[in-house]
C-alpha cells in the first residue's frame, strides 16, 4: 500500500477537500474523458446527492462544480479568474473549458441537488452528463468524493481494490504494525521509511520541493489568518477571531502573570488562523482534509515557536511521518467527515499531528505509534454536524482543541516506552465501525446534533 505525501497534504481551496476541491477534481476528470470521447458534446448537466446536496450550498459545491466543469483546478486555482468565470458562465449559460468546443450549461437549470437517497457507493455522490443538441445523454459518469480531495468512479469504487498500480515501494506496509515490524528489521525511523518510499516513486529532489511547499502554503495560510479581520461568508455572521487573539497573546508576552495554560491558546490560534482562512474560501493544505486543515501547521508552528531546539530542518520528517499516520488512517477506515464523521477527519488530523510531533521531538517508531493512538482514540464518537453545513462551527474551534490534544498525546506518549495497551491498528478499526454505526443525520448532512439545535439565521 502507497499513498503519497502529496496525496494527504494536497494544496487547494476552501471550504471543504471532499465537497469543494472533490467535486471540482470529478468535473476536471469528466472533462478529460470527454476530451478522449469520439464525438462531440453539445452540453454538460451535474447531479449531487447525499451530503453533496445537504451540505453543497454551505460547503460551495455548486460553484465548485461549476467552475470544474469550466476548466478549473484546486491546485491552479486562481479567486479572480473564477469570479470572472462565474459571471460570463450566468450570462451565456455555457462553458468554455481548454480543448473541448463551448458547451451548453444553464446553472439554474442543469446543476441539480437530489435530497433523495444517497448514491449507494459514498454519502458524497456526483453524476456528471454529457448531452447532445437534442438532450440525449451521450457520456455519463458518476462519481464519489470519498474525503480528502480523493475521487473515486463508481467502477474505481466498486472494484474495491488498491488503485496504487505504480512500482513497489520498499517499505510497503498497510498496518501499524507492518510498519512498526519493518521499522525494527531495517532500524529505520518512520519518516525514513516513508521518504524511501517516496524518492522510489518521484525521486529526491520532487520529495524535497514538494514538501517544502507545502509547509510554505501551510505557514502562508497562517499569517493571512492571523492578519485577517472580518466577517466570515455564509449568512451565520460568524467573526473571526485569529487575529485578536493573537494580538491579546503579543501583547501578554513576557508578563509573568501569564498563566501557564496560555500556551494552549497559542496552539489553537494557530489553528484558527488556518481554519478561518478555510472558511472564506482561501487556499489551505488538506491535512488531511479542509475541514480538519488547521490541526498539524499549528502543531508544527507550536513547535517551531514553542519548543526549544526545533529546527525548521526537520519539518520534512514531521510531514513524513504525519502522512504514513494519515495513509494508515484512509486505508483502514476513512478520512471522510460524510462517511465517519469528524472523528475521521480532526481525529486523523489529531492522530496525524501527535505521530509528527513525536517523531522531531526525538520519538522512536514505538512511542510515535502510541503518540498518534492517543489522539484518535479520544476523537472517537466525534460528530459531523456543522452549523448550516458550513465549515465554521464547531469546525474552527474544534481544530485548536486538536492540536491541543496532539500535543498532549505525544508528550504522554515520550513519557512511556512505546508499550501501551490499545494498538493503533485496534483503535482506526474502532473508529471505522463507529463510523459504519453513526447515524447519517451526524454525518456532515446537517441534519443533527449542533446544526438543528443552533439558529442558522
């Protein structure tokens, strides 16, 4: 089993990796396949079911849809380009993506939210059509944003096999403790193991670009966030708050009537910055999804800022490591807020972030497995249930409670030796059949919990 570092931290946009930046990947898939196609579409239409209708407006589906069927890309997105793009699609009532003759799509008419039952494959289903002059359906695709900016089709979702076809890797473990086994025999650390992986995949030098930016747009996302004043979209009238903590937080340091626990506002603000920044639709790192974005820049900024002997050098080796977490994580269970709740997405971000941490505070593979069990075990049972299904409340707040708890549960876990009573592996599996358990209505629907019980207006 192979999942990139670049496939858990993907660069995009907000406000959601599974119901803005997948929807938008499904479109750009649906558009190659008809650039291949030996005829000529006269027009496209779009279908979202499941969580994609419930929650779409909140979380811009729609939009995303839109543009992705207009040509755009997360990782190349641009906000002017798109507005401009918005506007003269309304007008013509058409798109005109890069290699394909200008098709037919009225947004009001040819964008359709099914708040029936969802497709049978994902809660984030899609269907994608293309139409000849007479409306006759001549491609159609359906498609499953399974978390995380990851797509699946039905077929890729169906065969229910590893959709890695690349050459084997040399340390290919799909458990916790393959890895933890394969660790010992090549007396190799986590990230080492990973970075072998990696550089057999895309060589050195890619790995070494690659992660360096994505800290860079992680750290970018942060200091926008804590600059940033104002109101955030979406009609909740939601402040943020980032940059006046941060300014209280300046202004405090180097008082001695500064209490200890301070150092815990530190972290979450940090994570705030990220998550607000998310929410106004601005670029953010999935980590390993949007919702869950802010959990490990701010562990990572916690440390840089906080701990005494971090070295900007070893982000590479926090990075690493946090990905072969989180690619445990989505291979066993689900990093999908609309499949396992948030359990599955701040849980593995928390899980993600404690392993990383661990790991440059001079953790051995032993006590970095433990650090990240810490974490996801106290995720488990965590709800999806975000206030008029947008990625605010309790979503920005509950992202600095994961760093904390990352935090917290790799210093637990440096105080031990690494044995400890619950395995990582026993612990994701738990949390896949909580999942499987958790009723849809807590399954970012908007359907319970906080988002009934809270005016949306």
């Amino acid at each position: 089993m192979f999942l990139s570092v670049f496939e858990m931290f993907k660069v995009g946009i907000g406000p959601s990796s599974s119901h803005t930046m997948g929807p938008m990947v499904a479109a750009a898939r649906f558009l190659d396949t008809l650039r291949e196609a030996p005829f000529t579409a006269h027009g496209v239409s779009a279908a979202l079911y499941g969580s994609l209708a419930f929650t779409g407006v909140g979380h811009a589906t729609d939009r995303a849809t839109i543009l992705g069927l207009a040509g755009f890309r997360p990782e190349s997105y641009d906000r002017e380009a798109a507005d401009a793009a918005m506007e003269q699609i309304r007008k013509d009532r058409q798109v005109t993506p890069d290699g394909l003759a200008p098709l037919a799509f009225d947004p009001q008419k040819d964008l359709r939210f099914d708040f029936g039952d969802p497709l049978p494959g994902h809660a984030n289903g899609m269907i994608l059509a293309a139409h000849d002059a007479q409306g006759d359906v001549i491609l159609q695709e359906t498609y499953y944003s399974v978390g995380g900016g990851f797509v699946l089709t039905e077929a890729e979702l169906a065969s229910g096999e590893d959709t890695d076809h690349g050459p084997p890797v040399p340390y290919p473990f799909k458990s916790a403790a393959q890895m933890l086994d394969m660790a010992r025999a090549s007396g190799k650390s986590i990230a080492e193991m990973k970075r072998a992986n990696e550089i057999s995949r895309g060589g050195a030098d890619n790995l070494d670009r690659g992660v360096a930016r994505i800290w860079q747009v992680m750290e970018d996302c942060i200091e926008r966030g804590l600059e940033a004043p104002g109101i955030l979209p979406g009609g909740l009238k939601v402040r943020r708050r980032a940059r006046d903590i941060h300014d209280q937080l300046l202004a405090e340091r180097g008082r001695n009537l500064s209490a200890p626990h301070t150092i815990n506002d530190w972290m979450s603000v940090y994570a705030m910055a990220v998550n607000e920044e998310n929410a106004a639709g601005g670029q953010v790192v999935t980590a390993p999804t949007n919702g869950a974005a802010g959990v490990v820049p701010a562990t990572i900024r916690y440390w840089l800022d906080h701990v005494p002997g971090a070295a900007r050098s070893k982000i590479p080796d926090f990075l690493l490591t946090a990905a072969a977490i989180g690619g445990l994580v989505k291979y066993n269970a689900s990093i999908s807020g609309a499949e396992a709740g948030c359990q599955a997405e701040v849980g593995s971000a928390s899980a993600m972030a404690a392993a990383g941490l661990c790991a440059v505070m001079g953790g051995t593979p032993e006590q970095i497995e433990n650090a990240a069990e810490i974490a996801l075990e106290h995720h488990l049972g965590m709800t999806c249930d975000p206030v008029k299904g947008l990625v605010q409340v309790p979503c920005i707040e509950r992202n600095g409670l994961g760093a904390i708890k990352a935090v917290s549960a790799a210093s637990l876990a440096l105080r031990g030796d690494g044995d400890h009573f619950v395995p990582l592996d026993a612990c994701i599996e738990t949390m896949r059949q909580t999942g499987e358990d958790m009723s849809h209505k807590y399954k970012e629907t908007a359907l319970g919990g906080l988002a009934v019980n809270i005016p949306n207006c």
